[in-house]
C-alpha cells in the first residue's frame, strides 16, 4: 500500500513543501501498523512549463538525494503526480516496478498512472483487450486497461469512471484502487490558450478514490483542496503533513475527480 499526490497549480507556491510532506509520509506512517514506512521506491511525473520530468526510483524517497534537485527542477504552471510505494504481497520490487507508469497513447498522448491499492492480477487481466503477461505489476495492468478506454472514449472522466466501475463488477479491487493520473496531449484546437501561447500541449490530471473495504476507510481516504490558483489532491499521510499550511478536506465518498490546465474540476460520485 501505498502514499499519493497529485497537484495543478498556476499560481507560484512553495513546491517544496509538497514533495517534503510526501518524503515525510514515506519514512513514517501512523496509518500503518507500528507506524512503519513506505520504502519500497518512489516515482514523479511532472509537467512544469515546457518541460516534461519523470523519475522512478526503488530507493526509499527519505534516502534519495535526487529528491532535493527534482524540487529544484519544478516550477510553475505544473501538473505533477507523485508516490512512495509499500509493495504488495507478490510483486516485484525495484525501479522497474516503481510507480508511476508510462503509457503512450495512439494519438500521440502520454498517460502517467500511480495507485495506491491491491488488485486480482488474473481477473484484471479480462478486462484488457490486448495480451499481457501476470508477470506484470497489478497498477501497470490497470494503466494499460485505462489507456485502452481512453482511445476508445476520448474523455479521461469517461475512461477512469467507465474503468473503475468494470473493476468493481468483476471483483477485481481488494481493499482500494486509489489512483492519480498525468495525461499530456496535444492541443486539437487552434484556438485554445496554449497554442496561442506557443505551446501546443495540454495537461489534464485525474484522481480517484476508490476504497471497497470499509476497515480500510481511513488509510485510504483521500483529501482535496481547490483554490483559484491550484488544486492538490492527497492520501492522508500527506495530507496531514501539510497540516495548517493547507486544510485539505477528505473526500469521503469514491470519486472520479479530473482537473485541467485552467483548474477547471469534474467531480463525479462513483
């Protein structure tokens, strides 16, 4: 199990203190039993400016002396997703198995999933059209099935509500499938704000909370604050680590959540 933020901000902010409350979350959890940490790797994929970063490490994040040049690296306008992973029974550990996950899109997008939650590899494995190995980490099986509906629907709300609601019938969740995503596509429109700005890229990022066993109800609640300059989304951990720098408010109920660019938020009950 796992620590998430997602955050899209337009407005200059402390970055720093985004990455630290997550490294903070990673090295120690009141969540988990006997406070214990989130090592097993961490991972970042950010949009800042004209820039695209992703890094994926299988060193704990407390330990990893790229985190203070990766701060240095990030400003605003950003649309960024980060996580510290705890590995699931069975999974592969390392910088290959560490979130978040690439998918290039056949329309030339690039979708960036991470996920916090435990999922039935061989039942996952029906819902994705094209062959994959079991061998594969659960969470890039999902980014796999995600990126099939998203060709298909075009919509990521569409796609992560369509997605999340099949993983539900086919009992494919255990506990949670908390999950922050980066997508980057081309801008179709000619007259959209980013192309006349000269960049002809837009950033969308997408949150949902999906938590299907109630004894997990507040290690997997996720907390949101929405602002005119920025949006952030987090797992509790982190969220408490921000503390009264920013009140974030949990969720509560599962949601589909996905934010743009200019910080306009669709919200939808799962």
């Amino acid at each position: 199990m796992c620590r998430l933020l997602a955050l899209l901000a337009k407005e200059d902010l402390h970055l720093d203190l985004f990455l630290s409350a997550l490294k903070s979350a990673a090295k120690h959890d009141r969540h988990l039993d006997s406070g214990g940490s989130h090592g097993d790797g961490w991972g970042i994929a950010a949009v800042s400016g004209s820039g695209l970063l992703l890094y994926k490490s299988g060193k704990p994040m407390w330990e990893d002396v790229a985190v203070n040049t990766l701060q240095q690296l990030l400003r605003s306008p950003l649309a960024m997703i980060a996580h510290a992973r705890r590995v699931s029974f069975g999974m592969p550990r390392g910088v290959g198995a560490a979130h978040p996950f690439p998918v290039n899109l056949g329309d030339g997008g690039l979708l960036v999933v991470a996920q916090n939650g435990v999922l039935n590899v061989n039942r996952l494995l029906k819902v994705i059209e094209r062959k994959m190995s079991p061998g594969n980490v659960d969470s890039y099986l999902y980014s796999v099935a995600l990126a099939e509906r998203l060709e298909r629907t075009g919509s990521l709300a569409a796609a992560l509500e369509s997605l999340h609601r099949e993983l539900e019938e086919e009992q494919v969740v255990t506990k949670m499938a908390n999950t922050v995503v980066l997508l980057l596509r081309r801008a179709d429109d000619s007259r959209s704000a980013q192309v006349r700005a000269g960049n002809s890229w837009g950033a969308q990022v997408g949150v949902v909370k999906h938590v299907v066993d109630e004894g997990s109800a507040v290690y997997g609640e996720l907390y949101k604050l929405e602002s005119p300059g920025f949006f952030v989304a987090a797992s509790i951990t982190v969220a408490e680590n921000l503390g009264g720098e920013l009140p974030l408010e949990p969720l509560e109920g599962n949601a589909v959540i996905v934010v743009d660019e200019n910080l306009q938020v669709s919200h939808r009950p799962l």
